[in-house]
C-alpha cells in the first residue's frame, strides 16, 4: 500500500471538516517562506534545503525553485529518510524488517545551515528523527525547521522558523496534506470522527 492509498482510506474514515489551504494558498505560503529563508540567512550562502520524505521532498524542491526566482541562485537540495530513527516504527516489509527507502544528502553538511522541510509539524517526533538523522551525516553549523502547517499539539520541545500556517487543531482532528506530485491535487485539509 502506498501513502496515497493510505491517505484515502483515513479520509473515508474520517469525515472532511475544512480545506485550509488550497492550490493558491500553499503556493503563497511557500513563497512567504523561501523569502523568509532569504532574510533569516542573509542570502543562501551555505544553506541547503532537506526535505523529509515523503511530501517534505516535494516542498523542498518548490521551495527550491521559488529560493533561485528570488535570488538568481541555485540552493543545495537534499532528501531525508528517517524511517529508521523513529521511535514509532510500525510500517514493516513482509520479513518484519522497515522499508526504508533512502536518503540522498548533498556530499557534506558540515557547517552548513541545513533547513529541514517537512508537511506536518505536530508531536515533534519526526523532526526529532531527522536531527538524529542528520547528525549521522555530518555536523551542521545550524538546523533550522520549515513545516506548511504547525497544528500544535507538541510532546517535545520543537518548534519550527518557518511556517506557512498555523492551524490549531483537537487531538481527534487530522490534518491531511495532499500534493499534485503525490496525490494530483494541492490542499491542505481538517478530518474529523
């Protein structure tokens, strides 16, 4: 089953609330943050953009190419597979072993600013997986968080530099985020029981 396969089965679970978010608004949002990346870093000297897989890779490489629009500059890109450090591991092959499916990390993050991009900012525990992650690799000089939507709701002390929106949702609630390369579609929506 693939995660698009997935997402569908949880939306005839739960019943659609809201769209929060849709085509124009993620595209707004997203070029909100690759200015803001801009100024936070004086430029992208040394920056490069991971995103966490698997809708974090596509928001990097929008934001990507909004960063090269704006500053006549490509920016390091990178993808992230933290299958392996979750503390949440539930999604196994048929011999029990994780499907991981790989990162590929530009040669060296050492000293580098790198900006993890992710869909969905909510207990903290992705985020937490991709600094182990990333600390395998190398030693950034700076990790810094860039989320479409915070929904709140944190059980570690993580926050994000950059968000598109804040949605402040309940614990029953699901946030769904759906991207045109994914899902054929760009939106951002509230599932409720």
């Amino acid at each position: 089953m693939d995660l698009s396969e997935k997402r569908i089965g949880v939306a005839d679970v739960l019943n659609e609330k809201a769209i929060v978010l849709d085509e124009q608004a993620i595209s707004r949002a997203l070029t909100r943050i690759a200015h803001e990346i801009i100024e936070k870093n004086k430029g992208i000297e040394d920056c490069v953009l991971i995103g966490i897989r698997t809708r974090g890779i596509f928001l990097a490489d929008r934001l990507a190419k909004r960063i090269n629009q704006i500053e006549g500059k490509e920016i390091e890109l990178g993808e992230l597979d933290i299958t392996l450090y979750r503390d949440d591991l539930s999604k196994k092959s048929n011999d029990g072993e994780p499907i991981v499916k790989g990162s590929d990390i530009p040669a060296n993050i050492t000293d580098k600013k790198v900006i993890l991009v992710d869909d969905v900012l909510f207990t903290g525990r992705t985020v937490r997986a991709a600094m182990d992650a990333l600390v395998d690799l190398g030693r950034p000089s700076q990790i810094q968080l860039a989320v479409l939507v915070d929904r709140g709701h944190r059980e570690l002390p993580i926050r994000a530099d950059f968000v598109g929106k804040n949605v402040p949702t309940s614990q029953s609630e699901k946030i769904t985020v759906t991207l045109t390369e994914v899902d054929q579609v760009d939106q951002v929506t509230i599932l409720e029981n």
